[in-house]
C-alpha cells in the first residue's frame, strides 16, 4: 500500500506543478497574480490549486527525489532522445 499511496501523491504534485506553470504563463501574459489564483481557486482545478497555494505546506525534496524514483521505478516510460527506446526507473 505505500508504494500505491506515494504515487497517488505524486500524481497531486504533478497537477500542483501544472497551477505553477499557468502562474508563470499568467504572469508572461501580464494577467494579475491576485486574478489567477482566484480564478484557478473557483475553477476546475480548485483542489490543486488550493494545495498550491497552502502556505505553511512542508515537502522536503529529499522525498520528492524518493517519490520520483519510485513513480520512474514503476512506469514504462518511453524518451525521445533514445529514439523511443523504453528506459525503467
């Protein structure tokens, strides 16, 4: 169960790391911080947004790394730059 349970986890930081790229789009595009995170607060992506947007949320990145290498560990990934050779974790 705590593998299954970490990548679950992994799939919330990933959707954490999606609201992050639209704030850096949003402020390219010159959109107001304060109307972002309001709109992706009431919008579809509430409950991500709301975990990124916690102040006070403490995740070391040694366990990020850890996380990583588990979710790696158990995917079938495929790279580009290996002429789309599989590469396992």
């Amino acid at each position: 169960m705590g593998l299954s349970f970490d990548l679950l986890i992994n799939a919330v930081i990933a959707g954490v790391t999606v609201v992050g790229e639209a704030m850096a789009l949003a402020d390219a595009l010159g959109l107001s911080e304060e109307l972002v995170t309001g709109a992706l607060a009431n919008g579809p992506l509430a409950g991500i947004a709301g975990r990124a947007f916690a102040q006070g949320a403490n995740y070391p990145l040694r366990l990020a790394a850890k996380d990583v290498t588990l979710a790696t560990a158990s995917a079938d990934l495929i790279c580009p730059e290996l002429s789309g050779q599989r590469i396992c974790g």
